[in-house]
C-alpha cells in the first residue's frame, strides 16, 4: 500500500518546530518503513511505497515541492492514441506550476497522484489531489502542526492523536442508505477531494483554504465544446486508449473483471494489443438465478 504522512508548520514558531519533529521521531520509532522523500521551509514529506507498482515520488526543482503516485502530461492533440509519458519537472515546468497555484497540474496532467507545492514567494503550502485517482488524502493537526496522511492506522500507531465518531454523519449514512455524506466520520479529519487544493498560509494564523481546481461542469462550456461528431468520436476513442495504454505499459500482466456491460469491453479492446509483453487474464463474477448476465 502506498502511504504517506506529511507535516506543514511554520518554521518561525519554536513550540510547532519542535512538535513537528516529535511526530517525526515518534514515527521512526512505530513505522520505520517511512523515509523523508521532502523537507523544506516547515514541509514534510515521509512516504513508505511498498508493494504499489506505478506509484512513486516526483520532485519538483529547487525544492518547489513533491508529487506522491503516478502522474503524466496531457496530450496536445486530443486524437493522439499513444501511451502518455511522465514529466520531467525541470526548472521550467516547476516555475509554471508553482507560479499557476498548481491549477496547471488539473489542466496539463492526469493520472492518480497528490501533490505538496512550497510557494517560497509567499510560503504558503498546498496540498492537491489529482481529480481522478484514488489516493486518499486526509488532514487532521497537532499542536497546531497540519499533517497530511493516507492511512489513519498510521496516525493511531503515533499515541499522539485522539479521534472521536462524528455520529451525525452516522445518522446521515444510514438515514440515506448509504450514500456518501460531505460530514466527516470523525470529529478531527477531514477529507480533501478529489480535484481539491487545501491551501496552508504562512502567517501564525496558519490558515486553511480550499478551492476546487477541478469543476466537472466545466466541460459543458463554449470553449470547451467539439461541433464535429467525427472528431468527438476519434477524440473520445483517444482518451480511453492513452489512459488504458498508459497505465498498461509499466505493466506486465493484467487482471481486467468484465461486467458483461459495455465499459469493461471498450476497457479490454483497448488493452489488446497495448504492448507485446502484456498478458490480460479476464473474469466475471456470476450469481446463480442472479439478474446479471
């Protein structure tokens, strides 16, 4: 599992200076798996990537910040059916992303990642996740600390934390059947979304913005509109085959569940054929006397 933990404090206040690093080393002493893959300017970054294929850290220049997971660029020219390719965050890159807020991370690239940025203009930190992937980002604070995980387990397992059940958000899950509720389970985490930018500023006040930088509805407008059915087909069709090649490529054997639906077909056409290396193996879950197919 791919698992994360990272620390934004500001490192002009002694008491959250030292309260970042009792995290730090009370995390040495339960998951030493954890390794420092970014530190710099009241940013911290411990990342452990065992067992997770495809999902690694990219650094940004200067010290501009850290991506966790698989991220790639977007193509130019959307009929472009190839693999896409990881970026290189060179000088240039990381000052257009920096210098964007990271709204150019939801615009130039896709894939399943999250992203902390240092602007060292203003000291600000912000904490991204991709619009897509899958992730988990959540927030919680010690000691004024802000600390960004993937795991909760990972948080209990420091002794530091003390949650407690938020049970109006237990009374919404189960009033509603089910469905997924805005309220956070616990009192003390909160969750950032997908395409969601959690913004830390570097005043005492330690201030917590957020911003969706990915607006679904965004699509329907003018500018974003294809007049021609022809084109959109190729389009559409160039979209699928990128993002099945893409994730196919690092890959040498496949697992694909078909539902016996349309999507799950398109999904192993377009596999077929993505490298010669790659072996696909398919499987149907079947109930007996079920409505399924």
């Amino acid at each position: 599992m791919f698992r994360y933990i990272a620390l934004a404090w500001n490192p002009a206040d002694a008491p959250q200076a030292e309260a970042s690093a009792t995290i730090t080393r009370r995390l040495g002493y339960v998951a030493s798996e954890f390794r420092s893959c970014f530190d710099f300017r009241g940013l911290r970054v411990l990342c452990a990537e065992t067992g997770t294929p495809g999902l690694k850290v990219h650094k940004l220049h200067d010290n501009a910040g850290v991506l966790l997971g698989a991220v790639f660029k977007r193509h130019a020219d959307i009929t472009n059916d190839s693999a896409a390719s990881e970026p290189i965050f060179d000088s240039v890159e990381t000052t257009h992303l920096v210098s964007s807020g990271g709204r150019c991370l939801v615009t130039g690239y896709w894939g399943d990642y999250v992203a902390f940025l240092l602007d060292r203009a203003s000291g600000s930190k912000r904490i991204i996740k991709d619009p897509t992937g899958n992730i988990p980002c959540f927030s919680t604070s010690w000691r004024r600390v802000v600390v960004v995980f993937s795991c909760l387990s990972d948080c209990i397992a420091l002794n530091l934390f003390r949650f407690t059940v938020n049970w109006s958000y237990v009374v919404s899950r189960l009033g509603s059947g089910g469905y997924a509720s805005r309220s956070n389970p616990l009192n003390e985490v909160s969750q950032v979304y997908r395409g969601e930018c959690l913004e830390i500023s570097a005043d005492d006040t330690g201030r917590q913005t957020r911003t969706l930088f990915w607006i679904p509805t965004a699509f329907s407008e003018p500018s974003c509109t294809i007049d021609d059915t022809g084109f959109a087909a190729r389009a559409l069709r160039a979209t699928v085959r990128t993002a099945t090649r893409t994730f196919a490529k690092s890959q040498e054997s496949v697992l694909l569940r078909l539902s016996g639906g349309l999507d799950s077909s398109v999904i192993s056409g377009c596999l077929r054929g993505a490298h010669e290396r790659l072996t696909v193996r398919s499987y149907t879950y079947f109930v007996s006397g079920g409505r399924s197919d």
